[in-house]
C-alpha cells in the first residue's frame, strides 16, 4: 500500500484494490435512495466536488460518482435565507488509517472540507471489507428542485420550508 500524508492526516491507501471494487458498483447511495435529500444532490451531482478534491479521489481510485452515503443536516438558521443545505457523505477505499488530524479545506472551493475516519459503512464490496476506510467531506448546497425540502419531528409531524424561507407545519391528509 502506498502512503499519503495530507496535512497532519496519514494513511495507506491501495488504488488498483480500490478501482477493482467501484468497477462493480453500479448505483451510488444517492442514486439508490432517491429521498429529496438526496434527489438535490444529485441535482448538484457534477458540481459537488472541487477540482483538487476530484483530483485526490482519482489518486485513491475512488469513482467520485459512487458515494458510500449522503446525509442531509438539518437547516441551519445561518443558511435557511440563501436555501443553503448542510451535507456531509463518505466514500470508501481499501487503505489503513495510521493518524487523524485538522479537518483539510479545500483550496479552491468557498466551502469544502473532508478528512479521513475509520468505521463507516461501504457499499457493495466495501461493505465489510477491512482494511477498508473513508474519506468524508461537509459542504453547504443550495436547494435547486423544484420540491420543497422536508422535515419532521418526533410526534410526527411534517413541516416543508416555503419560497420565503418559512419553516411551516404541513396539515395531515384526513
Ligand atoms: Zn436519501
């Protein structure tokens, strides 16, 4: 396996190992879930990941259209009046983890920022592969489907933000 140190962040990463398991994945998480959630990323799909990051997962032979998982956080008030989304998601490669460090931002990006963990899930041959790890990114995307994004809370209500940025209560269907 060959090295990588990115800042503080060191790894093993094995690319040929790597590209042999994306070569037969054929649906990414997000491809698969289809939720609103994840219908917005792939609406953003292409633009997603900056250039020196695209530049990295090639290096590591992941397929950057292969995610292992999405995950939407909730709006945050900062973000709501601009439509803004808070992602994060990983995708996985065979390599060994060797030490953690500082979060890396991305250089040509107003915000992006990944780094490497240990312990999350893969899809198809990464799914119990060990040594298997991950590179995760957070990013803010803007909402550009034409559905209105959703939210619930715990007694099970559903509330959708509207065109002004207004967080209102959905009625239930009788
Ligand atoms: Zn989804």
């Amino acid at each position: 396996m060959t090295e990588l140190q990115i800042g503080d962040q060191k790894i093993l990463y094995d690319r040929d190992a790597t590209i042999a398991i994306y070569q037969c994945i054929d649906r990414s998480w997000a491809d698969k879930c289809r939720c609103l959630s994840c219908k917005n990323f792939l609406a953003h799909r292409d633009r997603v990941y900056p250039p020196s990051f695209l530049a990295l997962l090639d290096q590591l032979g992941i397929d950057p259209k292969k995610e292992s998982e999405i995950i939407e956080h909730p709006i945050l008030d900062d973000y709501a009046r601009d439509r803004l989304h808070w992602y994060d998601g990983w995708l996985n490669f065979i390599g060994a983890f060797i030490s953690g460090g500082d979060i890396v931002q991305a250089p040509d990006a107003d915000h992006f920022e990944y780094y490497f963990v240990t312990g999350l899930p893969g899809i198809g041959g990464f799914y119990d592969r060990k040594p298997s790890i991950a590179i995760e990114f957070e990013t803010p995307l803007r909402w550009i489907i034409p559905e209105r994004p959703e939210s619930h809370d715990t007694a099970g209500n559903t509330y959708i933000w509207t065109e002004n940025g207004e967080h209102v209560k959905v009625k239930p269907e009788k």
